[in-house]
C-alpha cells in the first residue's frame, strides 16, 4: 500500500488563499454550534486545526475521501488543477444572518453570492411536455410514461418496450423533439446552501452572469449567480455549503435546561460517548422523537436488530437506514456470533470489514479495499469507487469496465490468493451502485457532543 506525505500547499485558480491555515487571531470570527457533516471528517488537518472535532486514525476514515490529489481536471488551455473540496457547514438556524455578515466583512459583499440550481427536464416530463405541444391526448402520453420506471436513463432504455415503440412509430417527431429537449434546464432556483466566493468584485466581472437573490428571513440579501455549483468552481470560485439547522438550536436549548434544571455546568463536549442507560434507551427505540437522523420511520427497526452501544455500530445504524445499503441481517448476524462473521480468507481485507462485521457498508472501506487490492494510493481508489458508483457515465465507463476485467488478474500479481481475490472483487462490484461515507456517519454524531466553531477558511 502506498502513503504520500503532504510537502506543500499550492494555491489553484487565482493568486489567494484557498484555505487560510490561521486558526485563532484577532480577525477570526467565531460562531458558537457549527457541525461539519460531510466528508470533511476525514481530514487529520482539519482535526488538527479544530475545525472537526472527530480523531479520523480512531475511526478508520480517510483523508483522500475529502481532499484527493488524484481528482483533478484541465482547463481549456491544458493545465492540470486539483478538485478543491468543500466543507458542509450547519449553523444554527437562528444565527444563519452572521455567516452572511462574516462573508461580507471577511470578503466583501462584492465578492459574494448565491448560487443558482437548476431542475432538468426528465425523460416523462419532456415526453409529456412535446406531446401536449402535438396535441396529444394527456391521456396517451399519461400511459406511455407510466411504463418509465426510474432506472430507466436514456431514449435506448425505454426504446426496447414495445408499446413505447409503437408510440414513437406513430409520432416520430415526439421522439425528435423529446431527444432535443431532455436534460435541458425546466426550471431554475436558489441553492438553500451554496455559497460562492469570487477573486473579481461582481459589479465588474465577466466571469459570471448574476441576479438579486431570494431575501433572508431579516432582509439579508446577496446576488445569485446564474450558473450551478460545478461551474461556479470551475470558473475559480470557492463553493461553501452554508445549511441552517434546526436540530442545533433543540440541542443547545435542551443543554441549557439540563444544567438548570439538575444544576449541572454541562457542555457539548463534555457528554461522555459511553454512558450505558444512554444506549439502552437509544435501543429501545420507542422514543427517537428530535433525535437527528434517527426519528424516521426507516430507524426504528434497525435499531432494534443492531442495538447499538457504540459509536462504531451507531455509524452503521445511519447507514443502514439510507437506502442502498445492503447486508443488515449479515451485519446483525455476526454482531451476535463472531463465528459467523464473512471472512475474505485475507487479513489486509478482513481487517478493513470488520468494524462492519465482514461487509462492505462505508465508502471508505471500498477505496481501502481496492487500494490493497490494486496497490494504489487511496486516491487512486477513489476515483475507482466514483467510477463503479455511476459506471454509466461516460467519464467513469472505461475506467469500471478495466475494474471488471482486470481487478481479479492484478490482485493475484500483488501476491493476494485467488479465492480473496474472486470474494473481494464481487463484494466491491456488488456494492459500489451506492455506500455512505463513514466521515459523514462518524462526524454527525460525535460532532454534536461538541461545541466547535467557524474557523477561517478560504
């Protein structure tokens, strides 16, 4: 397995600070009840620097999940950047207007603006769309589309129903235009998060079109680029994800009523992670109400079979509620046997699957299994795991498919046994349509036990 050493900071786009190191000096501006929530978890610098507050070495997460040298791509004249990650922010909701004042004092409200979202017309709508322009029976189209079911992408899927096909031989040019229109934009709005922060002021740029933003609840408001997330950053802004959370604001008032009412002096960060009645109550699961991310109806039954003590297995409760994940019996089976916990019949490999009970349930696990597996970086298997999580994208097709044909004959070269190799390689491939990243799982609990604060990025 290969480890890199970072040796330096480089600055990508424009001449500026992309991440500003300084933590604690007279401009830095602190907001009390900041959660990071995404893979930001991963980074040993981030924990260093207090920005999270979750050790990544104790719970196995990686810092290439966040900030990958591998990810990089070349603009029109050939040159090479790296993908900058962002960090999720969730700030109360009730102080959501000073992030806005912080941006404005901190880069200007020049620099600043909101960034827009668009809604693409889908292959039903765009069907039903251009048959109403042809006048057709809403009636008709309506029961043409109901053969459309989700995993169904592009015109050649659905192409191979039969009454479908006999609805575009008799309206060709409904297929025509539906083949024009679909994936263009239906509908444009305000990103309830994104944030972008520009080298040039506004009121002279070029690089992007703008309009007056939404207003906040007080009045606060910015402009609102006219071009997504993804290409506000390729066009050299730094993108900042800026939620408003309500479960902030409950867990803060319901930390001030404890201590008054048992005259206590408890903070976020003192809450012990391994007090047992806490635990016991978690598994009883009869009164999740206000516990965040678990008082869904998709909770209450995973909890009961996992019952969770730890954090380790509270993390797999999040996952195993998101849809996708797969192998709760398996988990909850070797949980309660260790005997019975799947094995690769290779150490390196198992070791990584058994906080997980001998199954793949996090992102992470993937990239540290195909990194054993290839002898790559955990980079470089990354960029494995994002093209087998969306084979069908064009970019990540040639790349999934040199993993389907040649992860088994490159794992036998690196010395690893046949038998691990065939059991590894369709766990991966029977795994990877879509994980949860354990940095996101981890840092969301143990987060909240902590008072952090808005420290100075970028």
């Amino acid at each position: 397995m290969k480890f890199r050493r970072i040796k330096k900071k480089e600055i990508f786009h424009y001449k500026g600070d992309i991440y500003d190191l300084e933590v604690r000096d007279q401009h830095s501006y602190n907001v009390d009840k900041l959660i990071v929530h995404n893979s930001g978890a991963g980074s040993l610098l981030n924990y260093a620097l207090d920005i999270t507050q979750v050790d990544p070495i104790e719970y196995q997460l990686l810092f290439e999940r966040f900030l990958n040298p591998a990810r990089t791509y070349k603009d029109d004249q050939g040159e090479t950047h790296l993908v900058i990650p962002d960090i999720d922010n969730d700030f109360s909701d009730k102080r959501s207007d000073e992030i806005y004042d912080f941006c404005n004092q901190r880069w200007g409200r020049e620099h600043c603006c909101n960034i827009a979202t668009f809604q693409n017309l889908k292959i039903k709508a765009v069907i039903k769309d251009v048959a109403r322009v042809y006048e057709i029976e809403p009636q008709e189209a309506n029961n043409i589309t109901k053969l459309i079911t989700n995993d169904m992408k592009t015109f050649d899927d659905i192409l191979v129903i039969p009454e479908i096909k006999e609805f575009f031989d008799r309206y060709p040019d409904i297929l025509k235009y539906s083949k024009v229109f679909a994936n263009l934009p239906r509908s444009v709005s305000q990103h309830p998060a994104g944030i972008v922060v520009l080298p040039n002021e506004l009121s002279v740029t070029d690089i992007i079109p703008v309009k007056s933003s939404k207003p906040t609840d007080t009045g606060n408001t910015w402009d609102c680029s006219q071009y997504c997330k993804e290409e506000v950053d390729l066009l050299g802004g730094i993108k900042y994800d800026i939620l408003r959370l309500k479960n902030i604001d409950i867990i803060v008032e319901e930390l001030k009523m404890i201590n008054q009412y048992y005259n206590k002096n408890y903070t976020q960060m003192s809450i012990p992670l391994n007090d047992k009645k806490t635990w016991d109550f978690i598994c009883e699961a009869a009164y999740l109400k206000g516990i965040f991310q678990m008082d869904g109806a998709a909770a209450q039954p995973v909890i009961k079979k996992i019952q969770p003590q730890d954090m380790e297995s509270l993390s797999a409760v999040n996952a195993f509620i998101r849809p996708g994940t797969s192998g709760l019996d398996e988990y909850v089976e070797g949980k309660k046997d260790p005997e019975k916990i799947r094995l690769m019949g290779y150490k390196p490999f198992d070791d990584v699957l058994a906080p997980t009970m001998g199954g793949i349930v996090y992102q992470e696990q993937v990239m540290s299994l195909i990194s054993i597996l290839f002898n790559i970086s955990f980079g470089e298997s990354d960029i494995y795991r994002r093209a087998l999580e969306k084979p069908d994208k064009k970019k990540n097709k040639d790349r999934a498919q040199y993993f389907y044909d040649n992860a088994e004959r490159i794992g036998l070269e690196n010395g690893i046994p046949k038998e691990a190799c065939q059991k590894v390689t369709k766990a991966i491939i029977d795994n990877s349509a879509y994980l949860f990243n354990k940095s996101h799982s981890i840092d969301v609990y143990v987060s909240y036990k902590h008072v952090a604060s808005y420290r100075k990025i970028g």
